[in-house]
C-alpha cells in the first residue's frame, strides 16, 4: 500500500491483488429495508408493491429476522443448489392478477396484522425476482412445512 500527498489531501493506492469484489445478493438489500421498520417501528409485516402501478405484489411477514440456514434445492435457477446461509425466514403471500381486481383491504383483511402492515416500493422487475426467489426457496421445504396460516414459507438471504 502506498500513501501519495497531493495538496495537503492523501490519496490511498491499493494494489489490485488487495480488492476482492462482494456480491450482495439483492435479498439482501431488501431485508435491510424491512430492519429499519423493524427497529423503527417494530413492524413485521410488510406490502411490497411495484413502483409503476402502485399495486401490491407481495405480502411478507418477516417471521424470523436472522437465521442460520442449510439447504439443498432439487431444482433452482436463481439461488444456488445447496448452501449454508445466514437468512431471514418470511411468511409470504404473491398477489396475482386474480386479486388484481379486489381490493387491497379485503385481501389484507384476510391475513391478520396485514391491515398495518408498511409500505415497501420497488421497481416492476425487483418485485418479479422477489417473487421467483420466494417460490424457490419455499419449494425447498418438504411438503408438509410450506405453509404456515394461509401463507407461503420461504427466506430471504442476508450477507
């Protein structure tokens, strides 16, 4: 490492062999949205809905903040086939375009604490690859622990 005084100001030269680039999953960025609320306002449940239409996409209930997680997918496209991994375990449920045409009340009336839930926005595409993350890691599970109380389980990765 070399230090190089210009102007009274120090610039760092680091050698390229010492800089290793991290991947930060974007489940990631999206649990650290939802810890805010969590320390803020002790908020579990959340409405993630796309920036475009406002319309909600997806409900979670962030069951489990932080766990540590081991697994192995029979088939997957977008998380890895096995893994060990520090993650937040979610109850979800996707929105369709079958409750497109209801109204949110009455869908968040079905799932209870749903009606305070926050307000997460995200791009169109971000809410799409949520959601084939969470049908990934939900099918990991065995059958007969996939749902908890009218929703989906699944997790979210944290780094």
């Amino acid at each position: 490492m070399t230090l190089i005084r210009y102007c009274n100001a120090v610039t760092t030269r680091l050698p390229s062999f010492s800089i290793r680039p991290l991947k930060i999953p974007l489940t990631a960025f999206i649990v650290g949205d939802m810890m805010e609320y969590v320390s803020a306002h002790a908020t579990y449940r959340f409405i993630i809905r796309d920036e475009e239409e406002e319309r909600a996409r997806i409900l979670i209930w962030l069951f489990k903040p932080s766990m540590r997680i081991s697994y192995s997918a029979t088939n997957s496209r977008i998380i890895p086939k096995t893994g060990s991994i520090l993650a937040a375990k979610v109850l979800f449920k996707l929105l369709g375009p079958a409750d497109a045409s209801t109204d949110i009340k009455t869908i968040l009336a079905r799932y209870p604490g749903f009606p305070q839930a926050e307000y997460l926005s995200y791009p169109m595409d971000v809410c799409q690859r949520l959601a084939v993350v969470l049908k990934e890691t939900n099918s990991v599970y065995p059958d007969h622990m996939r749902r908890i109380a009218d929703l989906d389980v699944g997790w979210l990765r944290r780094v």
